[in-house]
C-alpha cells in the first residue's frame, strides 16, 4: 500500500520514503536488507556481476581481500534474492557487466519481480575498468547511452550510478535522461572532502530525473543538507556498518519534517548560492539587485517572464492572498523556516496550515521549471 506522507513515485514503483540503502558489493544481499534496512524506502542490492569477465574481475578483487558477490548463475540469484526482502521495501539491483546482453536479460527479470534495475557505472576498481565496466563507462558517453536504451527497451524502471567529479557531472547526467534513464544515483564524492554539495544543486538544476544521492551521510543533519539541494532520495552504505540504527533514525526524523513541513526536500532560498531553481519559489518580485537575476537567467527567461510565470500560478490558489506581505501576495513570500510575521498573519488569517503553504510552493517551484521549459530551451547551467 503506498505511504500517504510522501508521494514519491518512478515508473511501476513506489517508494514508502525517501531513505534508501546503498549497494555494497559482497555485504548488501537480502539478509543484509532485511537485517539493517528494515525501514528503508529503497534497498539497493549487490552489485551482483553478470558475465563471465566480471565475475572472473571480481574473482581477483576478492584474491586481494574484497569482498564481492559471485555466482555461476546470477540470473537465478536475483531473483531469489529480490524475493527474499521482507517489510515491503522496493527493492533495486545493482548490476555490472562488460557486455549488454546480461543487462538486458537482467533487466526483464527484475522488472517481472517489481524491482529497479541499477546499472554501476560507479564501481572505479580497476579490474572492472579494464574490461570496460562499471566506471569506464561514463569514459564511454555513447556506448553507456546505447546500454541505456537498451535496457529501457525491456520496460524496467532504470536508476544509473555515478560517482561525481570524474568527467563534466551535468553533462554526463543530461546524457543519461536523455537516453531514457529514471533515476540518477549520484555518489556526491570530493576526493579527500565528504560530500559535494554543490555538486548536487548543479546536477539538480540540470535534470528532472529522480535523484538519489549519497557520500558520508552519518546523520539526520547531513541527510538534510543533501535534501535542501534537490535529492529526491539519499541512500547510505558505510555509514550503516559503524551505526546498524542509521537508517530508523533517518526514516523517523525526514518523516517527521515532511509531517512538520510538508515539503521534506525544500530547497534552501537563492540568495546565498545555496538553493536549487526550485528555491525560486520563496523568491521575491525581482525588483532589486539580487542572485535571483542570476537564477532567473540559468532558466533562460526574462524578469518579467519569471514574475508572469509566478503571478499566473498564484491566480485561484491560496498564494495570490497576502495584500500586507512585503511584495502584496503570498506568492512573492518566505520559506516557513523563515520568521516572518506579516506571512504568519495571512496564513492565519487565510486558515491555510505550514504544510499546505508549503505544499504549493513545492507546486510553484515545479512549475517555474517547467514553465520556463517551454518559453525557452531549459535551464541554462552546467
Ligand atoms: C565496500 C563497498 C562496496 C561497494 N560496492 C558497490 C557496488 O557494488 N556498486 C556500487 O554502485 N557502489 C558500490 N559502493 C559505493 C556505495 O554504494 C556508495 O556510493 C559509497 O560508499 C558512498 O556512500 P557512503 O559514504 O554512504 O558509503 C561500495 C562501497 C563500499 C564501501
Ligand atoms: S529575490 Fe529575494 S529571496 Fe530571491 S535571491 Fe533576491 S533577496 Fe533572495
Ligand atoms: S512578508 Fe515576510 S515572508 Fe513575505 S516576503 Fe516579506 S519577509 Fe518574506
């Protein structure tokens, strides 16, 4: 049954939350999933290896002390292992290969199970790089796009992983929606710095494909920071080794701020760099000298287009109140986790709850996106 707190939705598949296990080559199966990740939204398992030249690949991870999921029948494997999760999680599979062929038949089997097929273009060990998996891929823009298209002719809902920072991100990840993928697993990763959070505000600005992000999260707090910069999703691996409580603890506290607040990944406002496009909801009318002109030309429309776009989505809603506001609509006002009593005094006065606010600035945010879209060529970063 789908979890009435969040709505969140890819393909055939829902999610219950947006907290996820990340895949762990040789730990993350389904005992591990049932054991650690009991609560989570997604559980990502493997990455399990497909053909014979990364399953002899992995054979020589594990010769110098991986650990690693091996198997003579994988097929088989899968889908006893999807079957094997308990709780009700989606689950995906993460899957290397060196040639197409076992990713498509892969897929069609993880599809028919109800799960997500996750393609590793992730794993940078250089036995898989050699023969051309896992990472090479994203060396390789055309040959990963053909495996895309593939894959997505079987129907499955696709999710690729990357790791950031290794060639142009925004490109790469404009790349991979174009060919078709679903969701974007990014591992945020800055050599020798935890998580890029820019990074993610950029990839964020450059794509509508689902995101899921991770790199270092070991708290409610860093989860957050992640969320505020547009991840749909932020999945953990280590993090879960040293604190088997993580993911409860994540779960229980990103439900409480989407109950709090009714938009669980709200951007953060523009003003200091921080926030993705979607904060130009909490803008205000572009009167001053401010980043919003800055954000409003990475959509590739004017003020005035930008200002159209928001005084037309605020007619017949709630958001066109707010006569004593700043800028004399509610549509031009304040994230709710900033104080302001003038907005405060309209949504009490409207009888419109924190939630409900919020709820349609997530709609406004949407739409300024999408509007812009169609009046131009799309957001302009990266
Ligand atoms: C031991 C280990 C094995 C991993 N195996 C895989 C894998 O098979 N496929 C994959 O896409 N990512 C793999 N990862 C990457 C993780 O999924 C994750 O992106 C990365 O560890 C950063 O997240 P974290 O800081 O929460 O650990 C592995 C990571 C670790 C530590
Ligand atoms: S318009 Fe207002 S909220 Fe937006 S960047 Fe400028 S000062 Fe900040
Ligand atoms: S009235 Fe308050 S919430 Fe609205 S724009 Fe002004 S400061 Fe922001």
């Amino acid at each position: 049954m789908p979890d009435e707190l969040f709505d969140l939705k890819v393909g055939y598949t829902y999610f219950k939350n947006p907290i996820a296990l990340a895949p762990m080559g040789g730990m993350t199966d389904s005992k591990f999933a049932n054991q650690y990740a009991a609560e989570a939204g997604l559980v990502i398992l493997g990455g399990y290896n497909l053909d014979s030249l990364t399953q002899k690949a992995a054979s020589q991870m594990v010769a110098r002390g991986r650990e690693e999921f091996i198997s003579e029948n994988p097929m088989t494997l899968i889908e006893k292992e999807i079957r094997s999760i308990k709780n009700g999680n989606t689950v995906a599979v993460n899957v290397r290969s060196a040639t197409i062929e076992p990713l498509v038949e892969a897929a069609a089997i993880i599809k028919d199970n109800g799960a997500i097929i996750e393609l590793d273009a992730h794993c940078r060990q250089q036995e898989m790089i050699d023969i051309g998996a896992g990472q090479a891929l994203v060396y390789d823009i055309p040959r990963l796009t053909e495996w895309i298209r593939r894959i997505k002719d079987t129907g499955a809902v696709l999710s690729v992983k990357i790791r950031g920072n290794v060639v142009e991100s925004t490109a790469l990840a404009r790349a991979i929606e174009s060919a078709g993928a679903d969701i974007l697993h990014l591992d945020a990763m800055k050599e020798g710095a935890g998580a890029d959070l820019n990074l993610i505000k950029e990839i964020r600005d450059s794509t509508r494909m689902f995101l899921i992000c991770n790199n270092s999260v070991t708290d409610a707090d860093t989860a957050k920071e992640m969320f505020a910069r547009g991840a749909d999703m932020v999945s953990v691996a280590r993090g879960i080794l040293d604190d088997s409580g993580l993911i409860s603890r994540l779960v229980a506290d990103i439900s409480a701020t989407q109950k709090d607040i009714g938009w669980y990944n709200a951007p953060k406002h523009v003003c200091r760099g921080e926030g993705d496009l979607r904060g130009l909801a909490f803008c205000c009318l572009p009167v001053k000298s401010c980043p919003v002109h800055s954000n409003i030309k990475k959509l590739g429309i004017t003020a005035q287009q930008f200002a159209d776009i928001k005084m037309d989505f605020a007619k017949g809603t709630m958001l066109e109140y707010g006569d004593s506001t700043c800028f004399g609509s509610l549509v031009w006002c304040c994230k709710i986790s900033k104080p302001c009593f003038l907005r405060d005094g309209v949504l009490e006065t409207l009888g419109l709850s924190d939630t409900e606010y919020m709820r349609l600035k997530k709609e406004l945010g949407d739409y300024i996106i999408e509007q812009a879209s169609k009046s131009s060529h799309g957001p302009k970063n990266g």
